[in-house]
C-alpha cells in the first residue's frame, strides 16, 4: 500500500492538522455519500470495483487487435484524454517505450497543441507502418483533437480507403450523444465510453486510459485491482487513512503560506506521472481565486536548475517527493584504475543506492533551507501499484478540494481561452467578440 511519511516535517504541527479535522470530516461526507458541489462527477470513486466488465473485456480484445494488426497507434487526446494513459506507460517501460517495445505497436499521443510541425513529425513516422487511431473526445469538437483527427483521417483515408479505416479507428467518447459519437456511429467505427458521471482527470481508469495502456502490453486487471484495494484500505481507514493526511498536510502548508507544490521524483519514467499530478490538482484546486499551484521536477536533473530555487528562492513551496520502494535494477559503478573523477570510493556501490542517498542529501538540505517534504512513497513499478497511487491521488485531491471550498470537478476557467480565440479565428456567431478582442489587442503592440 502507499506509505506516506511526514515525522520529519516540523513546521506542521499537530495542532495544525487538528485544526482541519473538521472541513476533512465534512470532505469525507461529501465523497462518501456524493453529496457535495460536483456531485455528478464523482463516479471514479467506486469505478475500480464497479466498472463495466463488457465493455472492459472489449477493450482487451480490441487492444490485441491492434497488436496483431498495426505497428504504430495514433492517440489523439488532449488533458485527462492523453496525460493519464501516457503518464501510466511511461512510468511502467520509461520514457524509450516505442524504442523498447518488441511485439507491441510505438504509440504516440497527439493532438494536444496546434503545432503543425509536431504532428507533422509523427505523421512522417507512421511512412510504410500500418496505423491504427484511438480518438478521445466526449463531444468531438475539442479544437486542438477535433483538427488532428481530421488531418490524420485524410491522410489515412489515402492510405487505407474509408472500408479499411473501420476496422483502424477507435473512439472513446460519450455512450449517446456528441458529434464524434454520431461521426463514429455513421462510419462504422467501434466506441468505448467516457462515463457521464467521471471528468477527463480522473478518467485514467475508464476506456480512455485503458486502451492505450492495454495496447502497451500492461496488465490492466492488475492496474484495477490496484486501485480497487487501495480504495478498500483508503475508505476503511477513515479520517485518519493516507490520502487525508496528504489533503491535510497540503491545507496546512497553504495556511502557512505554502502556496506552490512541487512534486518530485528521482525517477525520469515519473515525468508524465507528475503532467497528470498538474492537470489533476491544478484543474481541481485552482477556481475562486483559491488553490495549490502544482509544478514538478525530476531530481536529480533538476537540481541542477530550479533546485537553487527550491533550496533559497522565496519561501513559498513545500515538495512532495514520490519515491519508489523497491529499486527495479541494479546498476553497479565500475572501478576505475586511473580514477580520473575521483569516484573510486563509489567502486561497487549501485546507482540506485546512490540516487537513495541523493534524495536523503536532498531532503536535509532542503528542509535547512526552509522547504519541507512530504514523501509518498509506492511499492514498485507494477500495473498494481500504479492502481494504488492512481486511486491515492485521486482520493486526496477530492478531498483537498472540498477542504478548501471549491468544487474539485469543476473547470469553468478553461473555457475562456476558447471563446476568445474562435472569436479570433471568424466563428460564425463571435462577430461582436472578435471585433472587440481586436481592438484590444492594439494596445499589446504598442
């Protein structure tokens, strides 16, 4: 199960986590009986144990299609519809997945920024390799994987002919409605849901993080029973279970002044891990002038840029260093007989051991400075422990939320960006707007 450690953090007491005692026991109701702000959102919590097991025996099947019959899957998501899956691959086979894989498709994610040059490149990569296409979107009309879909749709319709791109294109979407359901539905496509009652952060453990992931070659039984038993311990330990003590830990941090949280780790497989960590804190917390703002790194690399700031930049962080239990390899420095780096004292010492020193040194030197940790630590690199840290975090940070006063499934301020630039780009109804964001717009250019 996740561990978490906090005893060496002084300058939260007791007292302090006593004193939030009350808004968590309201949290809990809320996230045990659905009753609280966003309620309707709230179907990841029993997802593990209560998922759709057709559907879920769909997605296997259709991801051994994909392995038998394609060498490259196109993912074409943006936010919770790519971060999730992505994050979860990477942690499991690293960040070299598609140079590593042996029987199993490359995969990559697109369709989550406008760069054409991006797309372009991906594209190039799929010349002579037989494609398959997993489009995410609850509505179909999300611009930045709505145009991806359709540029990569012509240039496989010139490859395969629309007969043949039935049998290469999967879309997760709504179960009833929206525009890529009735598309898919028109052209034959096959279709998983996004539950009605899940938001696209925490939807990693439905149909739009599943197949990806399945299509990787990852168990996905274990990734659920993962989650399923941490859910279990979680809710059966009350007030006092881990992913509390980390909402509480955070509300106490906040109140002291602790506005930012860096989550770190020491392993560069967790870099997606800590997109997703960002995607799913910042578009819970961050609404009504409220909330943690979350960042990441990895250490040691980053040590050597934003670690001066971490270390004695304005004292406005606390970290959360997520830490993997069990090393999965051992690497053994060699001895050096010229001992040209003066490093001979490390002769026979693992790298592993070296990078767990690292994170002690680390630890002191940025609790000397004044930024403290919480270390949440997980078991290894298993489909079964990722279920565990998935279902850990989203557990805390519904509960953080509601801690805080906001409703954690809510994202109203991402919506502002969008008016603004249909309105800039001539959608028919935006005429007034686009007249008036022009006009302001004079005065960046002076």
């Amino acid at each position: 199960m996740i561990k978490l450690k906090y005893s060496h953090i002084k300058s939260i007491t007791a007292a302090d986590l006593d004193a939030l005692m009350p808004a968590l026991r309201e949290a809990d109701d809320k996230i045990r009986n659905k009753n609280g702000e966003g309620a309707d959102f709230t179907g990841w919590i029993d997802l593990p144990v209560n998922y759709d097991k057709a559907e879920f025996a769909r997605i296997k099947a259709a991801a051994r299609r994909i392995r038998e019959n394609s060498d490259v899957l196109l993912v074409i998501g943006i936010g919770g519809s790519y971060l999730g899956a992505r994050a979860v691959i990477e942690l499991l086979y690293s960040s070299y997945y598609n140079q590593l894989r042996k029987d199993r498709p490359e995969i990559y994610f697109i369709g989550n920024s406008f760069s054409g040059d991006e797309l372009a490149k991906v594209l190039s990569l799929c010349d002579g390799k037989r494609v398959s296409v997993n489009v995410i979107s609850k509505s179909g009309t999300t611009t930045e994987s709505a145009i991806a879909f359709r540029i990569v749709r012509s240039y496989l319709e010139k490859r395969y002919g629309r007969e043949e791109l039935k049998k290469r294109i999967y879309a997760t979407t709504d179960k009833q409605k929206g525009a890529l359901k009735a598309f898919a539905d028109r052209e034959g496509y096959e279709c998983f849901v996004i539950p009605d009652d899940i938001g696209g952060r925490f939807s990693v453990l439905t149909a739009v993080g599943l197949l990806p992931i399945a299509v990787s070659g990852a168990d996905i039984d274990a990734l659920m029973a993962g989650a399923a038993a941490c859910r279990e311990h979680l809710l059966q330990a009350g007030l006092q279970n881990e992913a509390y003590t980390y909402a509480r830990l955070r509300n106490a941090f906040l109140k002291k002044g602790r506005m930012v949280e860096v989550l770190a780790s020491y392993d560069p497989s967790f870099r997606y891990m800590g997109e997703w960590f960002k995607q799913l804190f910042g578009e819970s917390e961050g609404k009504d002038k409220k909330g943690i703002f979350p960042a990441s790194v990895i250490f040691s690399t980053d040590l050597h840029s934003l670690g001066q700031y971490i270390q004695d930049g304005s004292p406005i962080l606390f970290e959360t260093v997520c830490r993997q239990a069990v090393p999965s390899e051992k690497t053994v420095i060699p001895n050096d007989d010229e001992n040209i780096d003066n490093l001979n004292f490390l002769t026979g010492e693992t790298l592993e051991n070296v990078n767990d020193k690292a994170f002690l040194g680390t630890l002191l030197a940025h609790a000397d400075g004044g930024t403290e940790s919480i270390i949440v630590e997980y078991a290894d690199k298993s489909e079964y422990a990722v279920g565990e840290l998935i279902y850990f975090f989203f557990l805390a940070c519904a509960a953080s939320g509601y801690m805080l006063g906001v409703n954690p499934f809510n994202q109203p301020g991402v919506e502002a960006y969008k008016k603004n630039m249909f309105a800039l780009l001539g959608k028919p109804g935006f005429e007034d707007k686009k007249a008036e964001l022009e006009e302001r717009l004079k005065t960046f250019d002076k």
